[in-house]
C-alpha cells in the first residue's frame, strides 16, 4: 500500500547569475539547480509541488531571475513552485519576471511583502496548507519580521484554525552557534514565537539561508533547514583571510513527504546531496 500522501521538493539558496557568470566562489547557480532537479527526479519520479526558500538569485537582478525562469523549465511544466525571497533577492526585480503576487490565486496575499498561504491537499477532512513568510528587509542580511508582516501572520492563521500548517521562511528564527549566520537570523524571533505559540496548527517550519542542513524546534513546532543547491558553508567560520567561505562538502536540496499511515498522518524530511 503506497502511503505517500504528498511530496514536496524544497529547493533552496539556488542563488541563480545572469547567463554565462559565476558565482566569487565559481560555482554556477544554474549548473547547481539543473544537477539537483536530476537527482531529485532519478529518487522520486514525481513530486506534488516545489518549494524555493530564497535566495533565488545573487544580487537580484532581473537577468538572475531569468536565468532562474529557464533553469525552473527543467521541472514538469504543470508542477506548482512556490516562492519564498531571501536577503539576496530584490522582490521588484523577481515581480517583473515572475509576475506580480497580486496577480496570482494564491490566498492571504499581503499587499506589502511577498507572503501568501495556498491550500496543498486534504487529509482526513483538513486542509495541509502553505504560509510564506517574507523575511527579506532591502538592503539588510539579517532577516526581519516587522509589526505588519508579523500582524499578517497572525490574521493568517486565525483564518484557518483547522488546517495543518507548513510554514516557510528563508531566514532562521534561532540561533545555531555559527558566527557567520548568527549576526543574520531574524531579529524579531522573539516576537515570531509569540505569534506561533498560540497556534498550534503550526506543525513545522520549513527555512533556507544556512547553506547547510540543520533541525531544531521552536517550542513543539519542529524547524527544517534544508542545504543550499550550490554549495555548503562551514560550520564555523574565521573570516577570508584564514580559510575560503565554502567547504569540501556536497551541496544538496530536501524532500518532504507526508506519510499517512493507519494510526497518524505526519512529515518526513529527507535531506539529499548531490554533485553539481
Ligand atoms: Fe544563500
């Protein structure tokens, strides 16, 4: 009996460049993304929907983001992708090639940064539905929630107090004891918990940015932090003068899959390398 209800493939921190360039480090976001959809696609034959978590591109701009377009051909043409934008992105830039999220049937859109919610499928009589939190603050690495975004989120999930919540971000909302990251994880955390606290249909939190693969909770709500498709960063870090910024460690995507079985139906997370 198959008992994979749902499978997602989270692709995230593709950063993408114009055609023909590369990234300081000379890995190509677009080689990265075409080798992690192969290998994706040689473990599971098909996948429900794709979820990129930020940092699509490298210094958004509008030639990243079309390089990014038709490297996103390589996936089935009726495949939904959802978006989530990073520190790195500019969302004007990504509007002018993948459209406006005004324009787009997704639920909850904000008029003010890029977060939205979309229903993913039913089970047992409950929507598993889709929350995008926008963390991106131009001009800023470190992630922000703001009152508004955070107000969102709140009027978000009281909309739906029956559904089961995904919940993405790129940014991370805990420290991980790395000091290259820890100066840029959300800096209204705190105030995040709050708001996540008092629902507990939250039932995981899905992020990027790291550039490696890491889990933590916050409270009982667990936090997936899926690997960069480019490269990885080291765990700790003592600046460019003493080592490079990216290690000798295969980069790498996630696959979430919700399993459904006769007593309980749940996510499974599955982080996967691959050598671009
Ligand atoms: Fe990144």
């Amino acid at each position: 009996m198959e008992h994979t209800q749902y499978s997602l493939l989270q692709l995230s921190d593709t950063h993408l460049q114009a055609a023909g360039k590369r990234l300081k480090t000379g890995d190509s976001g677009a080689q990265a993304l075409k080798s992690a959809i192969s290998k994706a696609f040689r473990m599971l034959p098909r996948f429900d929907g794709v979820i990129l978590s930020g940092d699509l591109v490298d210094r958004g701009a509008q030639e990243e983001y079309l390089e990014l377009k038709e490297g996103l051909r390589d996936l089935p043409a009726d495949l939904p992708v959802f978006f989530c934008l990073g520190n790195h992105d500019a969302s004007d830039a990504f509007a002018k090639v993948f459209g406006p999220l005004g324009a787009s049937d997704f639920n909850d859109v904000s008029e003010s940064h890029y977060q939205y919610s979309t229903p993913l499928f039913q089970c047992n009589g409950q929507t598993v539905r889709l929350v995008v939190l926008d963390t991106l603050e131009p001009g800023d690495d470190q992630g922000h929630l703001c009152p508004k975004r955070l107000q969102w989120l709140h009027t978000t999930l009281s909309r739906y107090p029956k559904d089961r919540i995904l919940l993405v971000m790129h940014h991370l909302p805990f420290l991980t004891g790395s000091g290259l990251f820890d100066s840029m994880v959300v800096e209204e955390r705190h105030a995040l918990r709050e708001v996540l606290f008092a629902f507990p249909t939250v039932e995981r939190i899905l992020c990027g940015h790291f550039h490696r693969s890491c889990v933590t909770q916050l409270g009982a709500i667990p936090v997936v932090v899926s690997p960069s498709t480019v490269h990885a960063y080291p765990l700790s870090y003592r600046g460019r003068k003493h080592e490079p910024l990216v290690i000798d460690e295969p980069p790498g995507f996630t696959i979430h899959r919700f399993i459904h079985d006769a007593h309980n139906a749940y996510w499974v997370s599955h982080f996967v390398q691959h050598s671009p």
